[in-house]
C-alpha cells in the first residue's frame, strides 16, 4: 500500500513537470459535465454514507445481522461565499429552489444525483466580505414503476375479489320491523 502511494505521488510530480495538470482539489461540483459552485471557499466538508443494518436477538442472547439497506449519502459542508459574488449565490439558490440534480466529488468519492437540501447562513462580525453557509447535500434515489398487466384466472374462484366495489345490499320481502316480527313471527 505504501509503494502504491509513493508512486502515484512521483506520478502527479512527473505529470506536472510535463505541463500536465492535475486536478488536487478535494471538493467538486458538477451539473452535466460542467463544473458548477467554483466560488465557494470550503472550510469543512462531511460526508456521510452509511447503512442501517437490521439486527435480532437469538434465545442464547447473541444478535445476529441478516440484512442491510443503503442509505442516500449525506453531505454537509461549511462554505464562504463572497459577498459580492453574485454568480455563485445565484446559481446556489437557483440549484436550490429548482431541485437540480447534481455531481459531488468528495476526496476519492463521486455520488450522481444530489439535490441540495438545506442552505442556512450564519452572519458573523468577525468576516465582513464573506458568508458562511451550512450547506446540505442529499442523493437522492429515483424509481421508475412499471406496470405489468396481470392475466386472467383459470377459474372463477380463484379471482380476486378485492376490485368489486362497494355492492348495494338488495331487497327483501321479509318484514323489516323487529315489532312484526314478534307479533306476526319470521315469514
């Protein structure tokens, strides 16, 4: 593991030598292909990707873990914007309010299809130029339904009976006072 890290650093050195560039930053956002968000001046990112694993006891008091489900990857950062940086509040609160889906590299970790979710700001005497937002990220995970058309049953007793409605109760000719009943009994 040593020797790998080593190399890809004498690599980045050699690339760079050689005019090419490379890209260090550990923070990134793209909409598409184009890289969207560059003006934010990041102080601190977290990156939540976590599972929820379901857990049960046995009757020796062990647990045991038999599944798992993957949560969306949360991400919040902490962010200065420059007041008078207009293109990049703009386009934040256009990302915001329109619900656009985004691309988020955070160190070696690229998540499709994050919408941000939560933007509050914090004024503060101390940096006069800048506002620091609390900015949230979520993924956000997208489902198609499909719809399949069921066939017919083989036979009527084995159809379902869940789609027939509400049945209108029918006419009788039996009396439908308890006081015939008792004087003149059931007919």
């Amino acid at each position: 593991m040593f020797l790998n890290t080593q190399l890809i650093q004498a690599t980045n050195i050699v690339l760079s030598v050689l005019g090419f560039d490379t890209d260090n930053r550990k923070f990134m956002v793209w909409k598409g292909s184009q890289e969207v968000l560059s003006g934010l001046e990041i102080v601190r990112v977290s990156f939540d990707d976590s599972t929820k694993l379901f857990e049960h006891p046995l009757e020796t008091g062990a647990t045991i873990t038999d599944h798992e489900i993957f949560t969306p990857c949360a991400i919040s950062m902490q962010a200065y914007i420059a007041n008078d940086d207009s293109s990049t509040l703009s386009s934040l609160e256009n990302y915001y309010l329109s619900g656009t889906l985004l691309k988020v590299k955070a160190a070696n970790k690229i998540v499709n299809n994050v919408v941000i979710a939560a933007k509050p700001f914090e004024l503060n005497s101390s940096v006069f130029d800048k506002t620091l937002y609390n900015i949230s990220l979520k993924e956000i995970i997208q489902v198609n339904p499909t719809y399949v058309g069921m066939p017919k049953a083989a036979s009527s007793s084995n159809s379902s009976s869940v789609n027939s409605g509400v049945k209108q109760a029918e006419a009788t000719s039996k009396p439908q006072s308890w006081l015939h009943s008792i004087i003149y009994g059931d007919q």
